[in-house]
C-alpha cells in the first residue's frame, strides 16, 4: 500500500499557523513525524483560507524538502496552484488531482507530462459527484481514456471513486468498494486506485473505527494507496494485517514491529 500522510493541511491550526508565521519547523516536524509513521509519500495543501495558494504552496514544497526526499502530493483544485509546487519541487512529484471535465484534463495532463508527475484523476464532472459505480466507472474511462490519448502512462495514472461519508452517503460506500474493484478492467496496464480515507468518518463521532474498517474493506477490494493519517497506530496495524491476510506480506510473531519498521 502506497501510503500518502494528510496532514500538511491549512485546514489544521497548526499548520494555518505555521503558514501564516511562515513557521518551518512545525511543518518539517509533521512531515517527518508522518514519514516515521509509515508514510511513502506527504500531501502538500495550502487550505482554503489561503489568501495566497501559489506563495505558500511554494513555500510548503520548499519547506517540506529541506528535511526528506519523499515524493509530495500537490493537492489543489487551481492549476496556477499546481504549477508552482511543480516549479518549485526538487522531489518526485503528484499532481492531485484533475477532474473528469475535459478543459481540465487538456490543461492538467501535459503538465504532468511535462514534469514527470504522476497524477491523481477524481471520478467527479461538472455534473457533480456520481451516485451509483456505474457513473464512477464512466468518469473514471474517461480520464483513462485522455491520459491514453495524450500518451500519458496509465500506471502513473491513481484514480479516486470519491470516498462520501457514512453519515450522509451511507447507500453509496458499497458503490466505491465495487468501484476500486471495477477500475481495474478498464485499461492493460490497468490504472491505480487511491481516496481520501478521512472523508468515509466525516462528521461522525468513531472516526478511527470508521476509517480503519472501511480501508480494510478497501484494501480487500484491491486498493492501491490511500490519503491518510499515518500517526493513527491503529489505522496502520489494521492495515498491516489487512496486507498480510491477503498475503503481502509475510508472516512473522513479531510482524507488526517488523512491518512498522519497513
């Protein structure tokens, strides 16, 4: 599992702060910790408080690699965002996410080209988020089909069925699980899956139950990587042994510590 740590987020004080006072060291300390915890790759979002996304967007790529080499996840909806973490990454870089609308995938995809970036497709239009699997799989052939055209590799290619959460969309989860499953057939090579694990619990009062029984059914489902708080020990022990019921990894008496470690 490709595991990709969330919490390089504006939407959390601590790092609307550390923005705001152009705080270096409580960034690096939430990326590293996040690496220590399991995390193969950070998320890099501003937040929409941001009054000036494509400043501090640098600045958190510049801040982030003073301290690691792991790949970071542009996230934002704006490309002018997106294109100054990608001038400012000296890393492996993920460009998340573009959209099924075909203005967005003309524009997002050369310039993941362009920087060697691989790319996050979320399976949503202008018509909004999609409410059977059916509607995913046809927005998620879509965007395969205009990386395809455009020559972009379809195994750089995660796509995203958009995770809603249980208290508001609880008929749809089954949906998503089938969805992770069903992108699979779409191309050979076949296109990755990732989603953001924290929406499936927004709002509700058992995040972390919620979040880790869903990411095991995920995982079930063939999930390649997933957006979330590696620091959630329980979160990644579920995980790890998810893994290792499906025979991933290898059994041992000790295969938690073992695993943490790698």
């Amino acid at each position: 599992m490709f595991i990709i740590g969330e919490l390089i987020n504006g939407m959390y004080a601590n790092i609307a702060r550390a923005i705001k006072e152009r705080d270096k060291s409580e960034v690096q300390k939430c990326a590293l910790e996040q690496i220590e915890n399991g995390a193969d790759a950070l998320d890099i979002n501003c937040g929409a408080a941001s009054k000036q996304p494509h400043i501090d967007m640098s600045w958190l790529v510049e801040t982030v690699q003073e301290v690691t080499d792991k790949p970071l996840s542009l996230d934002s909806s704006k490309i002018q965002v997106i294109e100054a973490g990608l001038k400012a990454a000296k890393n492996k870089t993920i460009i998340n996410s573009v959209t099924a609308d075909s203005e967005k995938l003309d524009n997002i995809i050369p310039l993941a080209k362009e920087h060697n970036s691989q790319l996050i497709g979320i399976t949503i239009s202008k018509k909004g988020i999609p409410q059977n699997k059916d509607q995913r799989l046809e927005l998620a052939a879509t965007i395969v089909g205009a990386c395809i055209e455009k020559s972009f590799p379809v195994d750089s290619l995660y796509l995203d069925p958009i995770v809603l959460p249980v208290n508001v969309a609880q008929g749809q989860l089954k949906d998503i699980l089938e969805s992770i499953r069903d992108f699979k057939i779409i191309s050979d090579p076949p296109p990755k899956t990732t989603l953001g694990l924290s929406n499936v619990s927004q709002g509700t009062n058992t995040r972390s139950l919620i979040n880790r029984t869903f990411l095991v059914m995920a995982v079930a489902y063939g999930l390649d990587s997933a957006i979330l708080d590696p620091k959630d020990k329980e979160l990644m022990d579920a995980l790890i042994t998810a893994e290792l019921i499906l025979n991933k990894n290898i059994y041992c008496d000790l295969y938690l510590n073992a695993y943490r470690k790698k």
